[in-house]
C-alpha cells in the first residue's frame, strides 16, 4: 500500500539521520546518505534538505553548492522552505533580521576542531 510505502520511505530517513549523529549507531556519513537517498527517492522532504546540508557542508560527499541548492529545491517543492543562513548559488541571502526564522540545520554541522555546532 501506498502508506506502508511511505513507512518505509521515513524509516529511511531516520536511519539516515541515526547514522549521520551517530546515535544508538556508528556515526557513518556515507551510510547515512545511502539512507537519505532512499527516502529522498520515495519523496521524503526532509531527506532532500538533508541531502542538500550534506552537499553543502562536505559531509560523505565532496562540498557542492550547486548541487546542494538542486537537493533544496526539491524539498523547497515539498514544503521545506530554503535555508536562508546558507550562501548558495543564484539566491539572495537573508537579511540579518529574518535569522531567527531560518531553517535550522536538521543534521549536525561539524564546529571548530572537529565538534559539532
């Protein structure tokens, strides 16, 4: 059934978010992402905006800004509104004022020194 599809398309997506922090699993970036896309495959938005922090960030694939923007704007089309504290190609940063109502990072960002912000 087309729910128990769905299911299946979030169970993906919280896998890949297990891996990506490392909680109650092996922190694996890679791994994370394999799941990601399988989620993302089904239509999960969530799972495109997490493709796109990975791409952005550099986090198990190479920093990719263009293609980061290509994953946002798929969520973007599915309801997740872009990141606005985000430099990205061809769009307009947000001025200071609309920071608090900024997308937050749903994974994760490595900090200074390898910790995480």
């Amino acid at each position: 059934s087309t729910q128990s599809t769905w299911g299946v398309a979030e169970a993906e997506h919280s896998l890949g978010v297990l891996y990506d922090e490392g909680k109650h699993l092996p922190q694996d970036k890679e791994r994370a992402l394999e799941h990601y896309m399988r989620a993302a495959d089904a239509g999960v938005p969530l799972a495109l905006f997490n493709l796109g922090v990975s791409h952005y960030h550099g986090l198990g694939v190479p920093e990719n800004r263009t293609e980061a923007l290509r994953f946002f704007r798929l969520a973007e089309e599915l309801g997740i509104p872009l990141p606005a504290d985000l430099d990205l190609p061809g769009v307009p940063r947000a001025p200071p004022d609309d920071a608090a109502e900024a997308v937050p990072n749903i994974i994760p960002v490595p900090g200074p020194a390898g910790g995480q912000c």
